[in-house]
C-alpha cells in the first residue's frame, strides 16, 4: 500500500505570476543554465514491520557538480537539497523506515512522475549546537550518461554578496497539498500541477541564525540562514509585482544570483513562516528562509569529494598492501 503524502515541513518555494516556460519566453531571468541545474527530490519510506506501509514526500534540489566519463559512459552527479528532505521519517509503533532517496530531471517540464533515479549515498547537513543544519548533499552514479539531460548543468555555490537590493531568483518544484486563490494572488499554482518547477524573484533582507523543528521527522535544525521578507503587490501585471513565495514540496529548492554575468548557489530553501498561521494575503508579512550553504566550507569539501578514477583506486589500494607489508 502506498501512501502519497507532502513533507509536513513549512512550505518551500516562490514564484510570481505564471510558471517558469512563460517567464523564460518573456522576462527570462531565470537562464537555461539554471534551469538545466534543477531536479526534484523524493524520499521513499518503506515500513517492512507496520504491514509494509508506504509514504513518498518531495521536494527538489540543485546540481552542485559532476564527475562526467564520456568514454565509459558513466559518471557523478552531485546535488544539493534541504536534509529535512532526506532525513528518515519517524517511527511507527518503534519501527523505523527503510529510507531510499531518488531524484529526477524534468529540465522546468511538467513532470508528474515519481522521480526514479536511486541515490548512492547521502551527506547530511554539518551539526551546529547539537542541531542538524538543514541542508544535505545526494551523490548520483548513472551507469549511462543517457539517463542525464543533455544540457545538465552544475551550479557553483557561492556566498551571498550582501546587496539587499540586488533581485535573486528563486526556484522549485512544488506538490501544492491545496490550491491557491489565482482571483486573489498573482501566482498560478493548482493541486493538478504536482512537480511543476516554478520560479521567482525577491531580496535577500537578513543573514541571520534561525533554527526551526519539524513534525514529520520529529527532528530539529539549527543553521547559518538567508531571510527574504516577502511583500505582495497585489493588481501590477509586470514580472516583478509580487515576491517570489515558498509552497509544499520546494524545500531543496535554490535561490541563485548572478553576479558579473556568472549564477552562483547562494542558498538552498528550508522553511517559511506566516506570522498569522494563514494564508498569505496582500500587505501580509511573510518571511522565507534558505540555508546559506557557503557558511559551511569544511562541510561542502568533505561532501563534494571526487570520486577516484580506478587507476587511482587501484594505486591506494597497492599502497595501502604494500604498508601493510612492511609493518609486517
């Protein structure tokens, strides 16, 4: 049996009116090299103990880097998302989950589909204060280079540059668990659009610490953050009118600026908070929260390690016997 379900994590992406095909042909901020860096992420929880129940919870995330071999047809593929994503779901009756991790390109395409391309390894967030920092890397083996978008695209993180002027663009691919009033708000987003990758624009306002628990996982996280105030402007029809907003299943989701022509990963969405519990409504406050990844360099090294070419393999493991041989 399976059960669909959202991260019950604060909603995580943020958009302005219409999707990201209809930016692209008009405004176009958002560059195909972004787009060809973005996937969506799925958590997979499987109880073999608890009658094999079964719950799938999205989110998305940004390619980091790769380590392509044209000539064997093979290679890495790094991502980056929010650990709350990845983190095992809790328990059930004391039985903990099987977690399996997947990701999928959809390239800003509509793609409905379960994402289907198992993770070999994961990297949580670095812990800060006994707290998790909600960020995590995903690394991808693909044993075909076909199984990759032809443009696939790594992003550089970067810190951010501390110009609260400066428009950054922020991206996702939303499972929305409800519909958004369109008469009302200048967004396009409905129930019938799970996983359509979306994107916007808005200010970084603070960098500050915050910490923040979640009831899905029943974990807490504590992290160096980016905030964005949000403001609607309710009734202009430019690209502009309103802030990027964060919804369900963005989590993971990167909020990119580009600086002297070259994108740069400055961070990765984590939650966001309405000061009334309701919906965002105009003149409302509204603050959304990435994780600055760049804040953590020892963490990122460790994470984005290359993975030896067999030679290499090869060459440890001779040096390795041949200490062992002389310690003999």
């Amino acid at each position: 049996m399976a059960i669909a379900s959202a991260s019950s994590a604060f909603p995580i992406a943020r958009w302005i009116k219409g999707d990201a095909t209809n930016n692209l042909k008009t405004d176009a901020p958002f560059q195909n090299d972004l787009l060809n860096a973005l996937v969506r992420v799925r958590r997979n929880s499987f109880y073999p103990k608890n009658g094999g129940r079964e719950f799938d919870a999205y989110g998305s995330g940004v390619v980091v880097k790769t380590q392509l071999d044209a000539k064997a047809n093979e290679g890495y593929v790094w991502v980056m998302t929010a650990d709350h994503v990845v983190a095992p779901r809790k328990a059930i009756g004391g039985n903990d989950p099987q977690t399996t991790i997947y990701i999928g390109f959809g390239n800003g395409d509509t793609d409905a589909n379960k994402p289907g391309l198992e993770v070999q390894s994961v990297t949580r967030g670095p812990i800060v204060d006994g707290k998790q920092a909600d960020v995590a890397i995903v690394r991808y083996f693909a044993d075909n280079l076909l199984k990759l978008p032809d443009k696939l695209t790594a992003i550089p993180i970067v810190g951010w540059d501390g110009d609260k002027k400066a428009l950054v663009d922020q991206a996702g691919s939303g499972n929305y668990a409800k519909s958004v009033d369109t008469s009302v708000f200048e967004y396009n987003l409905s129930v019938n659009d799970p996983g359509k990758l979306r994107i916007g624009l808005n200010t970084i306002d603070a960098a500050e610490d915050t910490s923040y628990d979640d009831a899905d996982t029943g974990k807490s996280w504590a992290f160096k953050s980016l905030r964005s105030d949000l403001t609607f402007q309710i009734g202009k029809d430019d690209a502009i009118s309103a802030d990027a907003y964060f919804t369900n299943g963005d989590s993971g989701g990167g909020t990119f600026e580009k600086v002297k022509d070259k994108w740069g990963l400055i961070g990765i969405h984590s939650y966001s908070e309405i000061p009334s519990g309701g919906n965002p409504r105009d003149g409302l406050k509204q603050w959304d929260v990435d994780v600055a990844n760049a804040a953590y360099a020892d963490w990122l090294k460790k994470g984005l390690q290359p993975v030896p070419e067999p030679a290499s393999v090869f060459v440890l493991t001779a040096t390795i016997v041949a200490l062992v041989r002389r310690r003999r």
